[in-house]
C-alpha cells in the first residue's frame, strides 16, 4: 500500500490549476504543489486579486481563496516539488505538431517527455506518475520507458504509472470536478490506482469511479472528445440545411432531443466548436487510425474536423453576402471572442478565424468580451499574421477593442454574436437602433434573440439555422 501525503502537479493551465483547487479543498490532509516553468502564470496564480487568476472558472476564485496557503501552493521550484512528491500529475499541454512526422494530426508531446525525463531524474523512493494530460494511446508506454531508463538512475526508485483522465467543460469546470459523471482511473499496478481511488473517495461515490487498463483509460478520452464534437459538427450541418428549406434548427433540435436515445445536450447549433481538446483528439483518432491502415475510419472522423471549420467560413460568407458583397469602410462588432460562455479560453475559437476574414474583407472590427482581455485577442489575431494581409498586420485602424458593450455597437453597420455570454441576451435593442448605421444587419450565431423584437424596431436579422430569416 502507498501512503500519499504530498502531491505535485506539472503544469499551471486550464486543467492543473482547477483540478488541483478543488483535490485541495476535499483533501485537507494532503499538500498540493502546482508548478509551472512559466513565471508569470505562477505570479497571476498567487495574486491577491482573484480577479487576475490566469484561468477563469466560476466558483475557481472562491476555492483558490480558501485552500491557497493551506494546502494548496503554486511554485517554480519543480525540482523540490518532484523531490517530495509521492504522487506526480502530468498535466502540460499537448498541442498538435506543426512539422515532421505526423504533422497537423497526432500530439507533439515534448513536454510531456521532458516531465517524465525530470521526474526520473528526480524522484525519491516509490512515485506514482499520473497521466492528467489529454494524450495520445500507448504514451503511457512512451513515459514507463522513459522513467525506467538507464538515464534517470532507477537505484532506491520505482514509478507506477496511470491515466486519469479529464472529462472537464470549460465553463462548467469546478462542477465537473466536484460532481463527475464518471472519473477513470486506468493502471497496472492495483496498489497504485487504489491509492487515487482512495484520494477520490473523499467527495465521489465509489460506483463513479472507473477501473480500465492504461490504453483504454487513454482510447476513453479521445473517444469522449470525438463523440461530443461530432454531434457539434452534426447539428450545425443540419442548421445549413434549416436555412435552404425554411426549418428552424431549434425546432429540429428540440424535436429530435426529446427521443432518448439521442437526448439533447450538444445539439445547440453554433459557428463551430473550439476549445483546446476537440479538434486535437479527432486528429489524434485520425492518426491512430492511418497508423493502424484504418483509412475509412480515419476519413470518417477527419470529416468532423472540415464540417467545424465549414461552418466558420459559412458564417463569414453569409455576413459579406448580406452586406452587399462589400465590408471596405464598414464597422462591425463582434460580440464575443472566447470560444463558450463562462470561460477566458480562446484557443480554437470560432471567432478568431471569422475576425481574420472580416479584416482580410477589409472590414474595421470592434470586438467586445466578458472575460478576455485585449492581449489575448491581438496574440490570437495576430500570431500568424501571413493568414492577413500585410497591411493588417496590428495595425490598429481595422480593429479595436472595447470593454463597453455599447461603445463596440456604436455607429456599426453590423453585429455578430458568437459567444452566448448572459449579457448578450440583455441588448437594449432600441438604443441599438438609434445608435448604428442603416441598414443594419444582426447575425446571431446563438439564437439569442428574439427575431421578431428586432424586426420590429427595422433592424435586420439572420439567425444560423433559421430559414425563415432569409
């Protein structure tokens, strides 16, 4: 049996910070130490000011404020960190790579390997190593090789390895984590993965938690992942077809949810899912797939990835063709740019590739969000700056960022809502029409609005997936 007293997390993001935040507040009786290489996150993890954490979740402030310093710390200093630990997460990011073998398909997992390298080098005495970050099937294998290498000195240490995968939405995160549907917990070593069960156990019922081996602990989270993203794909190919026969999507959508079989969450149509997860797993089961010459099935996922991006420009098309095929000189406002409601999370945002076309259109944006902040939309605008013109690159003629809702409508020809933040829901619709350019058109990605209020005040409307609007 394994005793657990100190437990390290390998990295800040999105996952690290919450999931040890909420571990902290159900297990007093435990350290946790999260750690992170990038110094600024640790900074903004430790502020006084909750309002500056680096990850936005609600209820993450209030759990941060009650465990910080009990419990719970946030550091640099990996190497005492992995000292102490008897339990290690591995929760760093896993992107896509961009070059050589695999490129644009499978996880460049460099570090996630310089984890494992570190901890093996490290480690003291008896380690149990957890998978936490989204990962490709075998990488388990890939980190037991690594921390029994000849490299790492395996003499008075020994490593269990497990997968214990997130199910998180952003937005819906703490909750997730304090009420799982499930919790997965794949391993091996029957030792090891009772000493996590036994860390669970102290705020889940043990019929949520979940025994696998270590390869279908990793197959369950790409699987998950890929499941929820093509019903995303499924509902929104069906809004295009909504709009060419006069149905409505949230007609369609309800009609078809109620059957049980099917039920009815993930069928919101959209301008595209985003996210950190979604569009890398599908292409993680698309490499998995060529590797095992599954082309067909590889095709059929792929597929799920082209109808997201599809839709993305099927929505910029729509503005420009109702803008009279001109956007030059035209304001519009764009409302929202985190990729869902009740996060600060950009990454694969619908709305990052839709603003790069309105700009390429020539068109000046004013962009309005809850949560993100101005840096962030000008790092995602402009990261990649050849996808624009040369003469958008930040150049802040074409765009703006206002933290005043109103101030982004103002004397605009044009809004498009795509994050279904609350606030939207509550536009002073009158002002609106008194304030913008005429003829003023609303595309609403969300189905936010009622159409008829802004029909009502002269104002045009487009809703994706409601055919009667055209």
């Amino acid at each position: 049996m394994y005793s657990i007293k100190n437990i390290c997390c390998i990295g800040a993001g999105y996952v690290g910070g919450p999931t040890m935040a909420v571990f902290a507040k159900n297990c007093p009786d435990i350290k946790f130490e999260v750690v992170d290489i990038n110094e600024e996150r640790i900074v903004a993890w430790n502020s006084k000011d909750l309002s500056k954490l680096p990850v936005f979740e609600p209820g993450l402030s209030e759990i941060i404020e009650l465990v910080r310093g009990r419990n719970l710390i946030f550091s640099t200093n990996l190497k005492n960190s992995i000292r102490k630990a008897d339990m290690i997460f591995i929760s760093v990011n896993t992107p896509i790579k961009k070059t050589g073998l695999g490129a644009g398909e499978t996880s460049d997992l460099r570090w996630v390997e310089s984890c494992a390298r570190q901890i093996g080098q490290i480690a003291e005495n008896h380690t149990i190593v957890v998978e936490k970050s989204t990962l490709p099937v075998k990488t388990a294998q890939t980190i037991k090789d690594i921390l029994l290498s000849s490299e790492c000195g395996i003499k008075n240490k020994s490593f269990s390895v497990l997968s214990n995968p997130e199910f998180l939405a952003e937005g819906t995160a703490i909750s997730d984590l304090e009420a799982p549907d499930r919790v997965l917990i794949g391993g091996d070593d029957n030792h090891a993965m009772k000493a996590l069960n036994d860390i669970y156990l102290n705020w889940i019922p043990q019929e949520k938690l979940i025994f696998t081996n270590l390869w279908s602990s990793e197959l369950s989270k790409l699987t998950a992942n890929a499941f929820l993203a093509q019903r995303i794909s499924s509902i929104n190919s069906v809004s295009a077809i909504c709009e060419a026969t006069g149905a409505d999507i949230n007609e369609v959508a309800n009609a078809i949810g109620k059957d049980l079989r099917i039920g009815s969450k993930f069928l919101q149509s959209g301008p595209g899912f985003g996210g950190s997860c979604f569009k890398k797993d599908i292409l993680n089961l698309v490499y998995l797939s060529k590797y095992y010459g599954l082309n067909e099935v590889a095709d059929y996922w792929r597929s799920v990835v082209e109808i997201n991006s599809w839709q993305q420009t099927r929505v910029y098309e729509v503005i420009v063709k109702k803008l009279f095929g001109n956007l030059a000189n035209k304001k519009i406002a764009i409302l929202g740019f985190a990729f869902k409601k009740n996060t600060n999370d950009t990454r694969e945002s619908p709305s990052i590739e839709i603003c790069k076309n309105l700009l390429n259109e020539g068109a000046f944006i004013s962009i309005h969000d809850v949560k993100v902040t101005e840096d962030i939309i000008k790092k995602n605008l402009f990261k990649n700056p050849s996808i624009l013109n040369e003469n958008l690159k930040l150049n802040k003629s074409n765009w703006e960022f206002q933290s005043n809702l109103y101030d982004a409508i103002k004397n605009s020809d044009a809004v498009v809502l795509l994050t279904e933040w609350e606030v939207y829901k509550d536009i002073d619709w009158d002002w609106v029409s008194k304030n913008v350019r005429k003829p003023f058109w609303l595309f609403d990605t969300r189905s936010l609005v009622k159409a008829k209020n802004i029909q009502n005040l002269g104002l045009n409307i487009w809703q994706l997936g409601n055919g009667s609007m055209n």
